[in-house]
C-alpha cells in the first residue's frame, strides 16, 4: 500500500529566500528543445481532442441504446 503523502513544508528565512531566488530566474531553451516542446504539447493536446470525441460518442450510443430499451419496453407493453 502506498504511503500518504506529508504536507509540504514552508519555507521561512533563507530557505524562502533562495526558493523564490531560484523561481524567478529565466532558464534560457534553445530552439530545438522549444520545438520538441510545442510537438509534444500539440500531441497532447490531440490525444485530449482524440478522447473528448470518442466519450460523446460513446454517451451519444449509450443514449440512443437507452431510449431504443425503452422503446421495446413500452411496445411490449402496449402488446399485453
């Protein structure tokens, strides 16, 4: 079994200081890796486009099979 996650700490004096040193600094990324960012980020953002799709669709049918079930349940009864 997993163990639980602790809190995380705050950061008080110079542990703060450096932290918020360290976050604000600008780290320079070449072109190259820019790319491969922007390729992997578009990738991602198809596989998310790719799911949404395929979960209305599959609503869409789960809906159409539900009302085609209520269909034959009131035709059955009507036959009775």
């Amino acid at each position: 079994m997993a163990r639980p996650i602790k809190e995380t700490p705050i950061l008080y004096g110079e542990d703060a200081r450096r932290f918020l040193e360290r976050m604000n600094e600008h780290r320079r990324v070449s072109p190259e890796e820019r790319a491969r960012i922007n390729a992997n980020y578009e990738m991602c953002m198809e596989w998310m486009r790719r799911g949404e799709e395929r979960q209305k669709k599959l609503q869409e049918q789960r809906q159409k099979e539900k009302e085609e079930q209520q269909q034959e349940q009131k035709d059955e009864g009507e036959q009775q």
